[in-house]
C-alpha cells in the first residue's frame, strides 16, 4: 500500500510540474512541448482508427532550436491556437512489433485538439497516412474531439 502512495504522490507531482511548464508557455507562441504532447496523442488516436494496434509511441519536437520529448499517455495541454514551424518526429512499436513512424512539420496547433501541417505515418514498410492535418482543426472550443485523419493516403 505505501508503494501505491509513493507512486500516487509521484504522479501527482509530475501533473503539477506539467501544468506549470504549460501554463507559462507564451500566449500565441508553437512550443514543443504542446507539438509533441499532442501529436503524440492525436497521431496515436489515427493510427488505431486506420486499425493499427499501438502499443507504444513516443514523439518528439523542436520549436526555434528548443526540444521536447512525450510519450503517451499524457496530460492535454491547454491554450490557445499557436502558430510557428515545428519540426516532429515520432517513433513507437505495434502489438506485433512493426516499427512505426510518424514525421513532419507542423504550422499550428489547436489548443490540444488538433495539429495542422505535413505529417506521414508509416508502419514497418506502408504509409498508413500522409495528411495535413490531426484532430478536430474546425472546433473553436471545449474538449478534443475524435480524430481524423482527414485526406489519408492509404
């Protein structure tokens, strides 16, 4: 029981930390980690639509020379719509060991709930999907919606 409060105080902790790097993120401003949280979860959430089995995905992005690595799950990051040019790379496994990428630039990010840019997945050999988009990019506010990975190339 005491290791469960440890890992419970931990945890805790973490969000804490988490929550006060984001909330002094620049209004306005693309940061990385914001970029690479939600591709993160938004590329994750794609890939299991177009049927893949996720077992792990960890993605990185840098913002002006700044990087920052997530690895699912995650907390959702919270804020506006923020523009600039990220660079993502994403790297993780399937349940049957197929190496899975996800790479591209992103322009904007949507408050958490949507990534808009160039991004391509592959999964061992295939593309599953080359797009310009993940997420709900037409909302103005309240929570993500599902995921889309609207004008896939399979």
């Amino acid at each position: 029981m005491k290791r469960l409060q440890q890992w419970g105080v931990a945890g805790g902790l973490a969000l804490a930390a988490f929550g006060g790097v984001v909330a002094c993120d620049p209004a306005g401003e693309m940061t990385a980690s914001a970029v690479s949280i939600t591709t993160d979860q938004l590329g994750t959430r794609a890939l299991k639509d177009h049927g893949i089995d996720v077992r792990w995905m960890s993605c990185s992005a840098s913002v002006n020379s700044a990087t920052t690595a997530s690895r699912t799950p995650s907390p959702r990051p919270s804020g506006g719509t923020a523009k600039g040019v990220a660079s993502v790379d994403c790297q993780g496994e399937t349940a049957d060991q197929q190496k899975i990428t996800i790479t591209g630039r992103i322009t904007e990010q949507l408050d958490g709930r949507c990534v808009r840019g160039r991004l391509t997945a592959e999964v061992g050999k295939r593309t599953v999907f080359d797009v310009s988009g993940l997420g709900d990019c037409t909302a103005t506010s309240g929570p993500a919606g599902k995921t889309s990975a609207a004008s896939a190339r399979s």
